[in-house]
C-alpha cells in the first residue's frame, strides 16, 4: 500500500501539473487530505471548468499554441475489445484511458476520466483539480502528452478483487500559457516511469481506482 506522501510524489510526476497549479488561480483546500478524499463529482462541482464543445465531423483540428488552446479535438473513441472482461480487454481499456488523459490535457474536459474513475485513485482526483484549475482561468496547455512505452498485465486478481495494469510511460514536453498569452514552459520526461494501475470489470465496463507511480 502506497502512503500519501508516495501517492503525492506519483501525481506530481504523472501530471507534471505541480507548478502550473500554483501559478493559476488556484482554488485547493490548505488541508491535502481533504482534497484527495473528495469524490469526482464533489471536486467537479467546486472548481468547475469550461471546456470546449464537441467538434462537428467536419471541423479541422488545431493543436494548442501560442495563438490559443487546442481547437476541435475529437474524443478518443473507446474500442470494442476494451469493453471485453479479459487481459485483453484490459490492456486495450488501459491504452484507451491514457486516451482519454491526453484529451483531457487538450481540451481541460476532465468528464471522460472521471466517467470510469473512482474517487480513491489519487492521481486522478490531482488531474482533475490541475486542469480544472488551469481552463478554469482563462489558460490552456500545449503539449504535455503521455506517450505508452509499454503495457502489460499479469491478469490476476488482487485481494481487492481488482487487475493490475503495469505501464511504461514519458511525459513530452509541455508549456502552460495563462489567460493573458504568457508562456510557462515545462520539460517532459527524459527516461520513462512505471505506473500501476488496479482496475475492476463492473456493470460490464473496466473501471480505474488506482493509477500510481511505482517510484522506479
């Protein structure tokens, strides 16, 4: 079991969002452990964002840049395999919500995440407050995507009942620009990280409650 300050350590690395948040307008509470038990909808109802609308089937796609945040970007579609109880299945659900992180960084709409994670996985409840935070004021991302090195997953059951997912991921590059166009640029990952993730099959859909750094 990981402590808090491990489950603190793995958001910074798996976010990078760190120091964007304290130069948004940041709205966490003093109190760290409040904050990490709240539940999606709880943080979601406190720190709004204003993400961008769905784009049309025939609107261009336009990367975030110095001239505004990303344009267009389509929703990651979630594969029929990923929607299957097996390792399989697994794996492509775990690709898939990376998918679905990235799209989050993109646009500041946290919803997709949220729809198939659960309030106990930590990284999550910081990636909500992060990009809430940054959107939220008038600023946007540009970069910052996690890139899958490897995946993989023994298949076997926890004492929790859940399957664990180990990846090898990099963070590129990524540049935070406030509301008034300044930029603030942050370097990606020069090595990979592992993470683990611990999912459970339920209602017939994967389902993420954990999401950490191993620290190796």
């Amino acid at each position: 079991m990981f402590s808090l300050a491990d489950r603190r350590r793995a958001a910074a690395v798996f976010l990078s969002l760190a120091g964007v948040v304290a130069l948004s307008a940041c709205s966490e509470s003093p109190d760290p452990g409040a904050n990490a038990a709240q539940s999606p909808s709880a943080s979601a109802s406190e720190t709004a964002s204003s993400p961008a609308p769905s784009p049309s089937p025939s609107a261009t796609y336009k990367p975030a840049s110095a001239e505004g945040p990303a344009e267009n970007v389509p929703l990651p579609v979630m594969p029929e395999e990923a929607k299957v109880e097996s390792k399989e299945g697994l794996i492509a659900f775990a690709r898939h919500w990376y998918d679905l992180v990235n799209y989050g960084y993109e646009t500041g709409d946290v919803e997709p995440v949220k729809a198939v994670s659960g309030p106990d996985c930590y990284a999550c409840e910081s990636f909500y407050r992060g990009i809430t935070d940054v959107y939220s004021t008038g600023g946007w991302l540009e970069g910052g995507e996690i890139e899958i090195i490897t995946l993989d997953s023994e298949y076997k059951l926890t004492s929790e009942g859940r399957r664990q997912v180990l990846i090898s991921v990099k963070q590129g590059d990524m540049v935070y620009w406030d509301k008034a166009g300044n930029p603030d640029p942050r370097p990606g990952d020069e090595i990979s990280f592992l993470q683990i993730m611990e999912l459970s099959f339920e209602n017939d859909e994967w389902y993420v409650h954990i999401a950490e750094s191993t620290g190796e």
